[in-house]
C-alpha cells in the first residue's frame, strides 16, 4: 500500500466584526498607536460579542470549509479544536461544535498546548491520517483572547485579539502533505505566561476574582526572549532534518505574536520577507487561530508542491515548527 500523507485540502476562517484599533486602546491605557505599532507590528484586532463563546467563531470557521468545499457532514471522523478559551470548563468545545455542524459520525476533543495550539494539532491529526485510521480530520484553531484579557493591562490588551481558522486533513498518496514535525515543550517556565486561577491548584473565590488572577499574565520581555530563541531554533531544526535550503522553502507561516519575533525566525532561515507570511498588523494575536487564519489569508498565493514551514511558540512553554508540502492550487 502506499504511504498516506496528511494534506490540507480546505481553509475556513470567521472574524467578528467588531474592530479595536490602537487608536482605540489610546483610551483605555497608557500607551501609543506608536509605540504598539514600532514595538510589535499590530496595528487593530478584532473582538467577538460578550455573551457567544468561542464555539461561535470555531462553528462559522467550520461550516465556510463544509460549503466551499460541498462535503457532507456526516462523512468528518474527527473534530479538533484548539484553544486555550473553550466555552467552558469540563466540556469540550469540539464536541459542541461537531454536533452544530452536523458532523454526528464524528468524535471531538480540544487541545490545550496555546500559541502552538494549532501545530500540535497538526501533528494528532496528521497522525491519525497517516495511520489510516480516519479519512477526514475537521482542525480548528479558536480563541476569544478579549474574555481573558484585563483591558487595565497594557502588557496584554495590546496583542490579543480573537478568531477562528479552520482547516480539513485528507489522506494524499502523492507525497503531498505533513512531510516533518520538531515539536517541543518547558513546563518549568509556566509561571511566565498564565492564568493563575480557576484551576485545581488555585480554584475560583472571591479572592481571586478580586485579585484579578482570572485574567491572562504575562512577563513580556522574558517570553520575549524565550519565543526569539526556540521558534528560530525549531524553524532552523526543520530546515536542517529535511536538507532544506532557503530556496527550497516557498513560504513560511508562523504564530504571530510579534513582528519582531517573527522577523528574528525569517532572518535565522535566511528567506526573503515576500516568503514571509504576516497579518499581525489586522488582527494582533489570536492564539490558537493564528496559523490557520494565516492559511485563509494567503491561499490563493499556495501552489501544489509548495514547501511551507510552520514555526509557532506559546504559553507552556509549547513551541515547534512544521514541515509540509501544499497539496492544491485555489
Ligand atoms: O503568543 C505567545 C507568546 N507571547 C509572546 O510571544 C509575546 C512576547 N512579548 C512581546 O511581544 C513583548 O515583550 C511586548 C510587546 C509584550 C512588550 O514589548 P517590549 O519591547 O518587550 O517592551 P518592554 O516590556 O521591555 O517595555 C519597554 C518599555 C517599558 O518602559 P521603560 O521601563 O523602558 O520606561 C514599558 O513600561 O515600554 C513600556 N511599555 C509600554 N509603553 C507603551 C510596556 N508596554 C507598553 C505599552 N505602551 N503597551
């Protein structure tokens, strides 16, 4: 039998509406469109309705690659979601969304792993293509970031914005596909990008609603330094296992965090910066979203064969980069 390889064969997105601009954020806190602008590429991001979750936009995301592509429901294996703001606690929101769109012959889990939320998903779906156990992977990159953000906290409302991308894995015999993954992680450095309440160790009182420890914390510059070395490090491992030089690779799509973060990556794989897939500046950091909604957006450049390197890092710490060969052209 021949190898199975796990192919992108759809991209879905959903945005909200709603547009927070720097200029916007100029009100709120203490800081400048200029200063957001210089020191991180963003110049607005988008906010989803108080009131709807994030299913809401991992639905939309869902069902834009179910029309555009003419698939029955019915035929989806396996709903996957990644986010780090699921509806609720304790119960998958995957599972949710599979049931809205119809997808009943279909089972459905989240992925917790952050900013590399959407890679790590790559790496079980692709897994679970390649076996030859299931033939049609829905993965979801989702999160409403305004629901855990303190708009008080310029460290944080600056970046964060919310959105949806989605992408459906088919099997390809011609080699198109997942080709190479360099995952890893660093538990040890969790204290520095968390929520600290809400969970086992810290549960939900008065105490920490007061103390604000619901809200998304970050020290900055240190995940700053830690997001620089590990992503270019992932991306640079990528290219090396597979003997890929910079002209080998056609493009490379990686978590947008930071521009500067993003730029320190490109420059240690030496590629030229119209290879260097970038939307920050519309809709800021969207977690778990944003290497999908990268996808959307630039699909109509893909062409068949193209050699495409994911590199991501986030909360965890979780960070890595991907390997894949673009199986259509738009
Ligand atoms: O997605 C998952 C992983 N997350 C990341 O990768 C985010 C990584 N971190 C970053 O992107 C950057 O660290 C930030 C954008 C969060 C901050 O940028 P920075 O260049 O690291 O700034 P900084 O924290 O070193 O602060 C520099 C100065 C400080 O002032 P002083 O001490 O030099 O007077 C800050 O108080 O900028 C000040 N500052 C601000 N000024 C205006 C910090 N935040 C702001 C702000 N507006 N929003």
């Amino acid at each position: 039998m021949k190898k199975l390889y796990a192919s992108i064969t759809s991209v879905g997105c959903f945005l909200p509406k709603t547009i927070l601009s720097n200029s916007d954020l100029e009100k709120i806190v203490d800081t400048s469109d200029d200063w957001i602008t210089t020191r991180t590429g963003i110049k607005e991001r988008r906010i989803l309705d108080k009131g709807i979750g994030t299913s809401y936009m991992a639905i939309k995301a869902a069902n834009a690659i179910i029309e555009k592509k003419q698939i029955n429901p019915l035929e989806i294996d396996l709903v996957i979601v990644a986010t780090i703001t699921p509806d609720m606690h304790a119960t998958a929101t995957a599972a949710f969304v599979a049931s809205e769109i119809g997808a009943s012959n279909a089972f459905g889990y989240d992925i917790n792993a952050a900013c590399s939320g959407f890679l790590y998903g790559m790496s079980t779906a692709s897994a679970f293509i390649e076996s030859g156990r299931y033939n049609k992977v829905l993965l979801i990159g989702a999160d409403k970031m305004s629901s855990i953000v303190d708009y008080q906290d310029r460290n944080t409302c600056i970046i964060f914005g919310d959105g949806a991308g989605a992408v459906l894995l088919e099997p390809n015999t011609n080699g198109l596909g997942v080709q190479d993954e360099y995952l890893r992680s660093d538990g040890s450095n969790r204290d520095l990008l968390r929520i600290e309440a809400g969970g086992s160790i810290n549960p939900t009182s008065k105490e920490t609603v007061m103390s604000k420890k619901h809200f998304i914390y970050q020290d900055g510059k240190n995940v700053f330094k830690h997001a620089v070395s590990n992503m270019s490090n992932a991306a640079d491992q990528i290219m090396m296992r597979n003997g890929l030089t910079k002209s080998d690779v056609s493009f490379l799509v990686a978590h947008q965090a930071n521009k500067r973060i993003i730029d320190a990556t490109s420059n240690r794989m030496g590629i030229e910066d119209d290879k260097v897939l970038m939307n920050i500046s519309r809709y800021g950091n969207t977690t778990a979203a944003t290497i999908p909604l990268l996808l959307h957006d630039y699909e109509s450049k893909f062409k068949k064969g193209d050699n495409i390197i994911f590199a991501s890092f986030g909360a965890g710490f979780t960070w890595g980069a991907m390997f894949l060969k673009w199986a259509y052209n738009q």
